[in-house]
C-alpha cells in the first residue's frame, strides 16, 4: 500500500518563566523549531524535515507539543530539538528548552502515551497537595482519565494547581 | 538546587554534582564533597518508579602536568568521599598515562578546542579493557556555534576509534535551562556519530557502570565493602555467638 508514513514526536515546553506558558504558540513554536534544525543541519536538513512538518497539537496549559515529519527525516529533527533555546513570540524571548516525551506512528499513539504521561503527574502533583479539596480534584481527575474523554480536561486540573 | 530540581523532574534517577580542580594555581586544597542532604531535605521520587534519587559526587582534575597526578595517589581522605573521580589531561602524555596507569573513572575529552593530540588505538584499548569511560560533554554545544563544531568533530575522532564503546555524555550545566532530558541527549549522541543503541546506552547503562567502577574504587577490588555501622556492632556480638551455638548443635 502507498501511504505516506508520518512519525509524531511529543515534546514538553519546560521552563522557568511562568508566562512563558500562556504564550506559546503554533506559529512561533514551528519557527523556533525550523531555526533550530537549519541551524545544526543547514539548509539541506531544513528542506528534507519541512516536507511535511506541522505543529499539530498544542497545549498552553501543560505544555505539551506534538510535532509532525516524514519517517525519512525524522532523525535530523529529533536530534535537533535539543539546540531549541528560547521561544519568540510578540517580540519577546523566553528561554526554555523542549523535552521529548514520545516518538510515534500515529496520532493515537502519542495520545494514548500522553494521558498515562499525564496521570503519572498529577499523582506527583497529588503527592505534592496540601489541600484537601485539590486533593479530592485530583483523585476524581485521576479516575477519569480515559481515551474517549478529551485532555483538556486533565489539563485544566493541573493548571489550577500550578496557579495555587 | 534549581537544576537538581529540573532535572529530577525530567527524568533523571541519578544525578552527580561536579567539583572541578585546576592546577593551575598554586594552592589547592581538596574541599571535602557538599553532602546531598544538604541540599535537599529529604530527596524526591523519581518519575515512574518508587525509588529516591541519587545525587552523588565528583571530583574533576584538570591536569596539565606528570606531577599533578601524584595527589591520585596520596591517601588524603577527602578523594576517598568523592563517588567517582575524573580527570582531564591536556597534552597526549597525560592521555596515555591515564588511560593505561591512573586510578580514575572517567577520561573527559576536550569539546571547547580543537585537541592539542590525536587519539590513537594503543592507549584507548587499554582504557576499555579496564573499564575507564571516555566523558563528551554537550552544554558548550547548545551554547555556542563554533564549540558546537569542535564538539562534533573530537567526538566523532573519538568514536572512530573506540567504535562507540565506553562513551558516557553529560551536561556542564550552570542553569537549569541548559539540561535536556535524557532521550534528548541520546538522540544528541546519533549526532556524535553513535548509533541508536549506542547513544541510549551512552545515558543509561554506561553511567551506572562508571558508578559501579566508582563503588568498587572505594572498596578492596570490588569484593569486600566495608560500612560503617557504630550501632549494630553490639547485636552482631550476640548474634554471632548465637549461630555457633546453632551449627554446634545441629
């Protein structure tokens, strides 16, 4: 069967600037990355992983960020994502760096990965919780966790945490 | 204390602190190691797994001369409480005799120059026989464009001649926003010219092995491991006189 074969690769925007949460875009995100592989591969590296490279999912809250290649090319891209440094956004720098969670076939996959990476941190977050009600938040979050049900939901228990 | 926290939150299990000596001054004193729970009152959990993290220590020795190697020898107490002890050589002299003769665990190879010296097969044979780990360090890397270029090239000199064995990569992080995580630094190691499961094992198991070559530094050879237990030594007088008493009547 002919079929373009993609490999999604999941990453984690970290760092130490809370504003630099709210602000993350597709677009700036999708430059941040481009520079960095035309930077440490040239411009043949840049052409071979923008066929076809998108920023497919992004979440502010969390900071998760899936990225999509061609199964050809997917190595340059990967092992330039270490050199990210900073993300510019409305003419404003924020230092962070990206950490790769996942690489997977399909979009299923990486979501799959996603809601057990999340459910191992909010019993991180759960451990860390001196509330009770958040604790109680937290417990019902954990319980809901499930393909069917979207992220988002996961992802806004956390963010009230991190606002606490 | 920030970059421990970032990296235990990105998945590091364990985590050793650098000291570095320069002989280049002339007073130099070994300073005893920061011991961990200073740090840290009490340590947290690694991700996925229920195990506490390790931070342990290490002593980086610039040597840029034959007779600083000698303070490897002295039997000051302050290198015995270093986890794991490396040593940087300048000149290919030095390279030679830490890789056949100087009782280290890790050789850091030069990224921020162009090396002075050209590898050669004899000595770096020998380090791998005796389980001496060749160290890359890749924080200059991510800083700057021109150590990025003299990184890859000493590391791929390197890895022409050691095959990709013995290799171990860390950071020299001074911010905790120069780390990376750990699949993020094996996929750096394919840069490096390692292959897949070379550049994992440049993470992961070749790191616990240069501190299982740091543990049996500290104890006789590897066989006998002595700890300090000042309590216990009264139950275990009684207890001794106990399994005699036992093997006597059976």
């Amino acid at each position: 069967m002919v079929r373009f074969k993609n490999r999604y690769v999941l990453c984690e925007v970290v760092s130490e600037d809370p504003r630099c949460r709210q602000c993350i875009e597709d677009r700036a995100l999708g430059l941040a990355v481009r520079d960095a592989i035309a930077r440490v591969h040239g411009d043949y590296g840049l052409a071979c992983c923008s066929i076809s490279f998108t920023v497919k999912y992004l979440n502010a809250y969390t900071g998760t960020v899936l990225l999509r290649c061609r199964k050809d090319s997917y190595r340059l891209l990967c092992s330039a994502l270490p050199f990210v440094r900073y993300l510019e956004s409305r003419a404003q720098r924020y230092p962070c760096f990206l950490n790769t969670l996942h690489v997977g076939g399909t979009i299923r996959t990486c979501q799959k990965f996603l809601i057990q990476y999340n459910r191992t941190q909010l019993l991180r977050l759960l451990q860390n919780c001196t509330n009770e009600e958040e604790r109680q938040c937290i417990q019902k979050s954990l319980l809901s966790c499930s393909l069917t049900e979207e992220q988002s939901q996961s992802g806004d228990e956390e963010e009230d945490d991190d606002t606490e | 204390q920030n970059i421990l926290t970032v990296c235990f939150s990105v998945g590091y299990s364990a985590v050793a602190l650098n000291h570095v000596i320069d002989f280049k001054d002339k007073k130099q004193e070994i300073i005893k190691p920061v011991s961990p729970s200073e740090l840290f009152p009490s340590l947290p959990i690694v991700q996925g797994t229920s195990k506490r993290i390790k931070v342990l220590t290490r002593l980086t020795l610039v040597v840029s001369d034959p007779s600083h190697c000698n303070l490897l020898r002295s039997t000051s107490a302050n290198i015995r409480l270093y986890d794991i002890i490396a040593v940087f050589p300048k000149t290919e002299k030095l390279f030679h005799i830490a890789c056949t003769t100087l009782d280290v665990d890790l050789v850091c190879i030069n990224v921020t120059e162009k090396l002075p010296f050209y590898f050669r097969r004899p000595p770096v044979n020998m380090a791998i026989d005796r389980g001496i780990y060749f160290e890359l360090l890749y924080t200059p890397a991510i800083k700057d464009s021109t150590m990025r270029r003299y990184t890859i090239s000493n590391a791929i000199s390197l890895m022409q001649i050691c095959k990709g064995k013995n290799i171990v990569i860390s950071s020299a992080a001074e911010r905790p926003l120069e780390l990376r995580g750990p699949y993020d630094v094996a996929n750096l190691g394919l840069l490096f010219g390692l292959s897949e499961g070379e550049a994992k094992a440049a993470v992961s198991t070749n790191c616990r092995a240069t501190v299982l070559h740091g543990e049996t530094r500290k104890s006789a050879c590897g066989i006998v491991y002595t700890v300090k237990k000042p309590r216990k030594v009264e139950e275990e007088e009684t207890a001794v006189p106990a399994c005699k008493k036992a093997k006597t009547q059976a």
